[in-house]
C-alpha cells in the first residue's frame, strides 16, 4: 500500500492507534453479564465429568437480587456438570413471573410467591395462570435467602442499634437528624453527630422495597402507615438500582438505605444492627437463617409459601430479609428436562452451596426449609 | 432503402449489439433503471411513514384504555398509583422536568455547537479543522451510561459550587429555589450532561452547513468592507440558519428520548414530595421513568399508564419538530 501523502500517513497512523486503544480494552472478561451462559471451559479446573449428570440446557429468568448466587451455583454445576448448560437471565421478578406464567423459561426467579390474589385488569391469579400453564401445579421453591441490610454512612459511628419502630420513623421523614433522642435512646453511650438524615429509596421497582417496607409494617405497623410493595412509598432520594442507592450514602454523610447485604459490605457501609424485642442482632448468616425458621408455610404440600414473621420475638433472629423462590412446574412440560432440573435444583439446595453463598452475601437455607424443599424436588416429575 | 424524410435506417435495424430498435441497453438511464429507483426510493419513504403511524398506533391503543381508567386529571396531577385500583396518574411533575432539563441542554448546546462549528469553518488553519472536528464526532460515540456515571462521579461533584452560587444570587426567583437534593443529582447536572450528548449533533450538522456558504457570499461581504465576524454574521450565519434549526431539533429529540444517563444521575422523588419549580430539584423524565418500570409491567393497564407517558413524549416531539419545519420553510422563501 504506497501512501500517497503525509495525510494518509496521518490518517492510517490515526485508525492504528484507536484500533489499539480498543482493542487493549479488551481485556480479560470478568463475567459480569446477567445472562450467565458459562461454558465448560471449567474441565481445565479437573472437574470429574460425572456419568450420572444428566446433559441439556436449562432456561431461567427473574429475580436480580439472586443473581450472584444463582451465577455461583451454575459456575460450580457446570465444573461438576460439563454436558449440562444452566442460563438465567436477571430480568427482574415481575419479568421473570410473567415469563414463567407463559411457559416460556423452565423456572422462575422471584422475589415473592405466585399472588394469589388477582390484579386489576387481568382473569385469573398469577398462581392460578402458572397452574394453567403447567397442566400441573406450580411450586414455589424457597432457595436464597437475601438478608436486607439497614446501611448508613456516618462519620464517626460505627456502630448502630435500630428499633422498629424508630427505623420506620426515619424512612418516613418523621425523624430527621440522627442525635434526635429517639435514636440516641436505643444508642446509649455513643456521640451522634447533628447531621440531617439523607435517605436514599429504589426509584425502581424492586422486591428489596416490597420485603422492606413489609418488615416496616409487620414489626411497627403504628409507625408505618403508608402501603407496602415494589414501589416505595416512605421519604427520600430515589436512585436506581442497589448499585445506585449504595454508591449514593457512600458519597452523602449521614446518608442511610436500605440494600442488599452484599452491597453494604462491598461498599464499606455501616450495617445497623436491628432490635426486634430481643436485644440487637447483627448482621449474619446464622441470624438471618434463624429468622427463616420461624416463617410459617402457607401453601399446601410441596408448594412451600413462606409467610415471614417480621415482628418475630426470637433472639438472635435478624428478621429483616427477602427470600427469592424459584418457581416450577411439579410435572414439567418437557419430561427430558426434568432429570436436569432435579439435579441442577439438589445442588443449589445442598449443604455447601448454601454455606457458600454466606461469602456473597447471602444467608443459608434453615435446615427445616431444606429439608422440605429437597422433599419437593425429589417430587418433581 | 427509402430516401423519405424524417425516416432512418437506424430506426428500423439492430443496433451493433444485437439489440432491436428503440431498445438501448436498459442502463441505468433507461426505462427501467427509473422505474426501479423511483420505486426505490418511494418504498422507503412510505415505509419510514408507515412505522412512524404504526408506531402511534400502538402507543394510542395501548394508552387509550388506562387513560379512560384515570380518576383524576393526566396534566395536572402529580399522583403516580397505577398498581392498584383507583387507577390514578398524571404526568405535571414528569413534563416540567422533561421539558426543563431538554431545554437548558439545548440553551447551552445550541450557541457552543454553533460557535465550534464557526470555529472549524471559518477560522481554525485547515491542518486544525479536520482533528477538531473528528475529536467532536468523537463525543457521540461515548455511551450514554458512561455519561451517566460520569456525571454522577466526576460532574456531580464540582456542581456544588455552582449550585450555591446561583442559590444565592437568584434564590428569589422559583426556578432557583433549593430543593433539599444533593447537587450531584439535580436537573441542572443531567441538563450539563445532556447538553454535552447534543452537542456533536449540533456542531457536526451546522459545521456541513456552514462549509455550503456559497464563498461569492463571504467574497461579496469582504469586498464591501466587512471584518471577520460582521462576515460571518451577514453571509454565513442567515445562510445556514435553516440548517441550525434542524440541528437545534434533532439535538433536542436526542435530549427529550434521553434514558440512561438521567436514571443513573437524576434522583427520583418520593410520593407527596411538594411542587417545585427548581431546577436544582429532582425527579424522572418520561423516558426514564418508563425505563426505570418496564420490567415490572404486571398488568395491561398498568403498562398502559406507562404508553400514555411515552404517548406524550411522542406528541411533544413531533409538535417541536412541525413547528421547527414550519420556521424552516418560511425562512427557505426569504433565502431563496
């Protein structure tokens, strides 16, 4: 190629270094899509291709607040698993139930169960639709437990004991500088500073707000007037996403949220410890495991709907927390797919993945609930 | 063969290649090359048209039962309940900080892409004006969540000064009122970034219209005695009005269907906030506030809400667009 002129030389010296530049940004590949198609490249790690796992691909969709621990659990199948394909895609939950309801994923991630109480402008219920689609009837698996933090960054204050009833006076604005008496009473001993309280909501809608705002009204219904659900309905600054509302009190002092556990500790965020009745409980697996027990089941058999005791007595219980179902069909619509989802299922609900996701932030399954939830899987047919 | 007048032999054998008479090679200006480029040409205009009406119509269909549903009035209503029934919603709060932001980027974007494109034109030394120009290209390609993250980051901080500033001096006046939100998360930031996504839009059409000036022009005004700028202010700039004012309106239908960039900057506010005028409050834009949502459309009426926001967002840019065509043709006529 004969250049004709010092411009082309620039020119083409041009394209070469933005060419460089973009293709040195293509580095190593950290997995951070929401669709987690892993592949078994893992068979380098030494993974036993085990004979009794059965192949295929499994789709699902839903719930963003499992996602990291769904994506641990498929990386560690599909290493164990080489001819078994898992893809979940973190849509959301309401993504995630509508798909299912329509057949069009082989199990959903949600953060509450099938409603069974219909909404405005559709026949049916959610869980009566899933049934329809099924041809059987669909079951709401328990299988992560997120615990909800309580985050705030404040200078000066590490450590923190919310109550109830406090907590909802702070988030619907009635309570607006953090030395107001009601929280240095709880807080005996400890300066609290005169900074106004800045408080940050998910202006999505998102199962994290539908759980917290239950916690509210369950633990401090006097306190907390307002409606629960995905949408927040208390004061503040709304940002998107939890990556957003965490960012956001890390940046703000005397800011405080409510996000996910993993959010809090990746952000180096101050975790306030919460005071149900029984004496402050921090933050931990155990604690949130502990609140899980005392849940009451309300769905019939295998369909393990779990009713969330918020106001729960029980020391030691960190009772603010959402629990993410997966949903399936009992008899599944394509019969070469079951073996697959009953072992994809049995793994997510063993033992040590469970006390795996504790280092992601999430809290393991009670014994009792796992127990009953292997008993479901073996039943799926 | 015939001697008779007005008749040739050409006109009654094959020509050289073996084609009949009156045949040609059917070439590009032939019959049939016209034929195929009209159509062409006039399929892709109906099908432009088509999706744009297709496009309405989906919006108003899906629209139209939710708006029927809505107990209170959908212009002048700050309420958002479209989860449970009675449907309630209006669209005052996202209007004014749609409209606000679009038009503070476009206050600032319009005369700094005008005057870099005068730049690159007219006065920058030709080895300049190719890179100046092609760096500014370069700020459209920039993704818009990383102008959003960036502007939360790195923007978001230094607006604090600013803001304070323009609190103390005009404070009186509502549109400068405090608002209670933090500075990095404000209309004005998300208009600032806004105003910088339009900017290439604005530089990179005004700058082709500019380099049309016919020279006769500029020569002419030169010759009768005029500087640099009254040159340019009597041959280029009323010659490229027209072209400045489709720029103005495509920058502002990228500054009104702005998503990203506003979710992740502007913060959002919670029911029952109270009215404010401020630019130095928060709220959702249309876009944003759809984007922020679509995951969790459960039911048809409740996306229908949502469709009635977009609806509106639809209508709002394609009144601004017939009303800038309309300024652009009378302007054509005296031009001419």
């Amino acid at each position: 190629m004969k250049l004709q002129s010092r411009r082309q030389l620039a020119s083409v010296t041009g394209v070469a270094l933005v060419s460089t530049l973009a293709l040195a940004g293509c580095g190593s590949n950290n997995n951070t899509t929401a669709s987690s198609t892993a592949s078994s490249s893992a068979s380098a790690a030494g993974g036993s291709s085990s004979s009794a796992c059965p192949t295929g691909t499994l789709n699902g969709e839903g719930s963003t607040a499992q996602k990291n621990a769904i994506q641990q659990v498929i990386a560690d199948y599909q290493t164990t698993c080489s001819g078994a394909t898992v893809n979940y895609n973190a849509t959301g939950s309401g993504a995630g139930v509508k798909q299912f309801t329509a057949g069009q994923v082989d199990f959903g991630g949600s953060d509450s169960s099938l409603k069974s109480t219909p909404t405005a402008g559709t026949t049916g219920t959610e869980q009566t639709n899933a049934d329809k689609t099924c041809g059987s009837p669909a079951w709401n698996l328990p299988m992560v437990t997120g615990p909800i933090a309580v985050a705030y960054n404040l200078k000066g204050v590490p450590k923190l004991v919310l109550t109830p009833s406090v907590t909802a006076k702070i988030f619907n604005g009635a309570i607006t500088t953090w030395n107001d008496p009601a929280i240095a009473a709880i807080n005996k001993g400890v300066t609290l500073p005169a900074t106004p309280i800045k408080i940050f909501f998910r202006s999505d809608e998102s199962g994290t707000t539908d759980n917290f705002t239950k916690y509210l009204k369950g633990a401090a219904p006097s306190d907390w007037p307002a409606a629960t659900g995905k949408k927040w309905t208390g004061k503040g600054e709304g940002k998107q996403a939890s990556s957003g509302v965490s960012n956001a009190v890390k940046s703000t002092d005397g800011g405080i949220t409510y996000t996910e556990w993993s959010y809090a500790k990746d952000d180096k965020l101050g975790i306030a410890q919460i005071d149900n009745g029984a004496g402050p409980v921090v933050l931990s697996g155990p604690a949130v495991s502990k609140a899980v027990s005392a849940a009451r089941q309300t769905g019939a058999g295998n369909n393990i709907v779990l009713k969330l005791d918020y106001a729960t007595k029980v020391p030691g219980a960190y009772p603010i927390l959402l629990v993410t179902y997966e949903l399936v069909c009992s008899k599944a619509k394509s019969p070469a797919k079951v073996a697959l989802l009953k072992s994809f299922l049995t793994t997510f609900a063993s033992t040590g993945e469970q006390t795996k996701l504790q280092d992601i932030g999430y809290a393991p399954l009670p014994a009792s609930i796992q127990a009953q939830v292997n008993t479901a899987i073996a039943a799926l047919s | 063969m015939s001697t008779i007048t007005g008749v040739s032999t050409v006109d009654e054998l094959p020509d050289p290649e073996g084609h009949g008479p009156f045949e040609g090679d059917r070439a590009s200006t032939g019959r049939l090359g016209d034929r195929l480029f009209g159509g062409t040409a006039r399929g892709a205009g109906v099908l432009v048209i088509a999706m744009v009406t297709l496009v309405a119509v989906f919006l108003l269909s899906q629209a139209i039962p939710a708006l029927a549903a809505d107990k209170v009035n959908f212009f002048t209503s700050t309420q958002w309940n479209v989860d449970a029934t009675p449907l309630q919603f209006g669209i005052a709060n996202l209007l004014w900080v749609t409209v606000l932001s679009s038009v503070i980027a476009m206050i600032i974007a319009v005369p700094l892409g005008v005057g870099v494109a005068l730049f690159i034109t007219q006065y920058a030394p030709r080895w300049l004006s190719r890179p100046a120009a092609s760096l500014v290209d370069l700020l459209a390609a920039v993704p818009s969540i990383v102008y959003g993250l960036w502007g939360l980051q790195v923007l978001g901080t230094h607006m604090a000064g600013i803001q304070s500033v323009l609190e103390r001096l005009f404070g009186w006046f509502p549109l400068f009122q405090d608002a209670g939100i933090d500075a990095s998360s404000t209309v004005l930031t998300v208009s600032v970034v806004l105003s910088i996504m339009v900017l290439p839009i604005v530089t990179a059409l005004s700058r082709e219209v500019f380099a049309q000036t016919p020279t006769l022009h500029k020569e002419a005004a030169l010759a009768l005695g005029a500087t640099r700028w009254e040159m340019i202010r009597t041959a280029v700039l009323p010659f490229g009005k027209p072209g400045i004012i489709s720029a103005a309106m495509l920058g502002l239908g990228r500054a009104l269907g702005e998503t990203i960039a506003v979710m992740v900057i502007l913060s959002a506010l919670a029911d029952g906030t109270p009215w404010s005028w401020s630019m130095f409050n928060g709220g959702e834009t249309f876009a944003s506030k759809i984007a922020n949502n679509a995951a969790e459309f459960d039911s048809p009426q409740k996306a229908g809400a949502f469709m009635a926001a977009g609806l509106v967002l639809f209508t709002l840019t394609f009144v601004v667009n017939a009303i800038a065509r309309v300024v652009i043709e009378r302007r054509k006529v005296f031009a001419e």
